[in-house]
C-alpha cells in the first residue's frame, strides 16, 4: 500500500476533535530505499552521468505520486539518507581522496535557483540529482459534487482532470502530450490513467527514423511493448531515447536557470 491513511487527535484545530491525515506508508518508503539502494550498487564503476539517469526518473516519479500526502518529513529524511549514499558512491570512485576534495569535485549549487551548495551532481555538464524536497505538497482536489468518470457529459471535465498531470513530465514529453491531446498513440485512450508513459519512435531508428518530434509519440508502457512485440521491433533504441532525454532535461534546465541569472545581473 502506498499510504497510510489515519485519524490523529487535534481537539485544538478541528471540531470533531480529529484529524485525518495521509502519508507515505512505510511499506512504500522502504520499497522505494530498495529500489534506489540497487541502483547506487549498479552505479559503482559508472561515471555520474549515468547516475543521474538511473536515480532521477525514480526520484521523480516517486516524488510526484506521494506529494499530494503528507510527505514535507518524509521527502526531507530520504535526500539525507539520498545524501548518505551519494558519499559512499564518491568515496568508493576516489579511495585515496579526501572527504573536502569528493565535496568539492561531485557537490555545489548545481540548481540555480535555489541556495542549496549541497547538490550532487556533475559539474562540467551541469547536471545534478534531484532531491524529494523540492517537490512541493500539492493536496489532492476534491471532485466537484457527485462527478462520475462514467458520466459521457462530463468527458471534457475529466480530461482537463487528467492532463493536468501533464506539468510532472519534462518538457519534451509535456510538448508531446500536447500535440496528442493527451491521448495515448496506440489505444487512444488518455495518457494520464496512472501508468508509464513512454516515447515511442513512428519509423524505427534502425529504419532510419531520427529523434524528432514529428517522429515522436507518447504511449503507455504496455502499449509500447504492444507495439514492438507486432512489428517484432526491438525497443532498445526507444530505452536509450527515455534515458537520454531525461538528462538531457535536466541540463535543459540548469542552462535555461543561467541564463535567467544572467539576465538579472546585466539588469541589476
């Protein structure tokens, strides 16, 4: 289970004397800690990069499902565990380094846009690991009366529902989803129904596709393995896409984060 859902006593703010509150459930945190502990062991050996390819997407997926509890503790205790096991990855590349060299090679204030000099990543490229704080708390919004998904005059109501999910994927996928109308390339049905989304290449690469948009589609994860299983079509070039456009977001951002620093020290 995902969350744990609880009554907690609160004679001083509610008039029922009680308060529900829901949070990530241990089951889910430790599931995550296992999932994450397996790719820091995978990492060893690898370059930074492709940490941050590995970690990121669950960091972000994760992050994004369970902050509509309340998760601020939770998301705080897990980039210092985060933290921990980004010390021990630097430590195992460099043995015979210091504890200030690994600080300073591997952390920084990598993220522009926040005054945190404790952000792992790597600085030539500008890339950095995400961290579970800087995902705010949205609570969840309630459903207007008795709104059924069921009810064929309420279509548009829970599409726009749907897509504004569509905010949590990077901006190529974002860009996508809007072109599609948020509908899924294969089933036609929406993107945003809780499974993975992925991009799909129209002409395969072997055939000479390229990593265009118009060669682009959003699909769910099972769709996709639906297609490549028909057209016996192997999906490792759509992974490598996946992958790489995530860290390439990632710098996307970090340059997009200089350049408004720029723009505000040449106008100070």
């Amino acid at each position: 289970m995902s969350f744990h859902i609880k009554h907690y006593p609160a004679p001083q703010t509610s008039k029922t004397g009680w308060k529900l509150l829901i949070k990530p459930s241990k089951e889910a945190v430790a599931e995550l800690r296992q999932k994450l502990c397996a790719q820091w062991k995978k990492a060893q050996g690898t370059n930074v990069q492709s940490v941050l390819a590995k970690l990121n997407p669950i960091i972000r997926g994760w992050a994004n499902y369970h902050r509509i509890a309340v998760a601020k503790e939770i998301f705080n205790k897990l980039d210092h565990w985060m933290l921990r096991k980004a010390e021990h990855y630097t430590k195992w590349m460099h043995p015979n380094k210091s504890a200030e060299w690994r600080h300073q090679k591997y952390w920084g204030r990598l993220h522009l846009d926040r005054l945190d000099s404790w952000v792992f990543g790597d600085k030539p490229t500008g890339g950095y690991l995400l961290k579970f704080s800087w995902f705010p708390i949205e609570r969840h919004k309630l459903v207007k009366g008795r709104s059924s998904p069921d009810d064929p005059t309420l279509k548009d109501y829970w599409m726009k529902r749907q897509a504004a999910k569509a905010r949590d994927l990077t901006f190529s996928k974002q860009k996508l989803a809007k072109r599609q109308k948020g509908r899924c390339l294969e089933c036609g049905e929406s993107l945003f129904n809780e499974e993975e989304i992925q991009v799909h290449h129209r002409l395969a690469k072997s055939l000479g596709g390229k990593d265009l948009y118009s060669n682009l589609a959003l699909v769910h994860l099972l769709c996709h393995q639906h297609i490549h299983a028909v057209t016996e079509r192997s999906m490792r070039d759509c992974q490598q896409y996946n992958d790489r456009e995530l860290l390439m977001e990632e710098k996307r951002m970090h340059h997009q984060s200089q350049q408004e620093e720029n723009k505000e020290l040449c106008g100070s």
